[in-house]
C-alpha cells in the first residue's frame, strides 16, 4: 500500500463554506418573506459560530497513511475523566458551545433544555468520534477528550441558562426563523 500524508489548511476550507452559508441564509430568508437585517444577522452569526466551531476542532489538519506513518498516536485519547484534564481546554470548550442554544433558538427555534443540551452532547460526541477515528485511521493531530464531551455539554447547558432571560429570550424571538406561538394563558 503507497504511503502519503496530507495537511488540509483551515482558510481555504472554512471562508467558503462560511460565504456559502450566508448565501444560503439570503436565499432561504428571502423565500419564506423573513428578510430583515436583525434575522439575518442573527442567521449569519449562528452560520458563522458553527463554522468557527468546525475550524477549531477538526482544522487544520494533518494526516498521514500507510506503512511510513507508523502506529497511531494512540496516547491523544484521553478516556479518563479529569485524569489529564487541562483546565484552559475545559474552559475554552465550555466556551465554545456557549452560543448553541442561542443558535438553536434562532435558526430552528429549539428552546426546550433537554433538546439543547443532547444537540450540544451529540454535537460534542461527533466531534469527538471524528477526531478519534482520524487519529486511528489517518493518523490525525488531534485528541480524542472525554473531557472536551463533559466541557462541551455543559458549554450547552450554561448557554441555555443564559438566554432564559426575558431580555434576550424576547430578542431572540424577533429575530428567530421560526416563529412560535404564543404560550396559552388562563383567564
């Protein structure tokens, strides 16, 4: 089997896919008649959230493959929780799912905790799965955290206690895709 390695850049991947996602706001905005400039905004800064997240965790990246690779790092999975935790990784992966919940609200009007919190899980799982079958397979420079899982979910969690506020929940709102009815009130 021929060896080979492969850097994938950042930039080149993650300014397109960003402008693509904007487009795509436009168009979608545009045909449902919502084009207004704080929806769209608010729809440019989830894409763009989401395409900071991708860059963060899986780009740049380096792989590498057959015979001249060697064996997989397999010392970047960390399996055990808080064992070979870093704290200023805990504290930027919270950080990094803050927005999920404000994201959610505005693009596909989620606002149930439970919903927010397994999306952030799911998100934070796949993200993780990725990085360790790269690792295993192509030789990736990533790890593989559970802490980063823990980190993440409860990322999602403090960023759905945040916007609980009647303050940002009612902006939210305005500027959600999806409108929801308002809740039934007894008289």
């Amino acid at each position: 089997m021929p060896s080979g390695q492969l850097q994938v850049p950042a930039l080149p991947i993650l300014i397109p896919l960003g402008t693509v996602l904007m487009v795509t706001a436009v168009v979608v905005l545009r045909r449902r008649r919502a084009l207004a400039p704080g929806r769209l905004v608010a729809v440019w800064a989830a894409g763009w959230w989401a395409v900071a997240v991708l860059g963060a965790t899986l780009l740049p990246l380096d792989i590498a493959w057959g015979p001249e690779a060697g064996p997989p790092e397999l010392f970047r999975f960390l399996l055990v929780p808080f064992l070979d935790m870093r704290v200023d990784d805990f504290i930027l992966n919270i950080i990094m799912l803050l927005p999920l919940a404000a994201a959610l609200r505005v693009v596909a009007g989620v606002r149930d905790r439970g919903r927010v919190v397994l999306t952030g899980f799911l998100i934070s799982l796949s993200i993780e799965t990725v990085q360790a079958l790269l690792l295993v397979f192509l030789h990736g420079n990533r790890w593989a955290d559970v802490n980063d899982l823990m980190a993440n979910t409860l990322g999602a969690w403090l960023g759905w206690l945040i916007i609980q506020g009647p303050a940002a929940a009612r902006r939210l709102d305005r500027w959600a895709l999806t409108r929801q009815p308002a809740p039934l009130t007894r008289s």
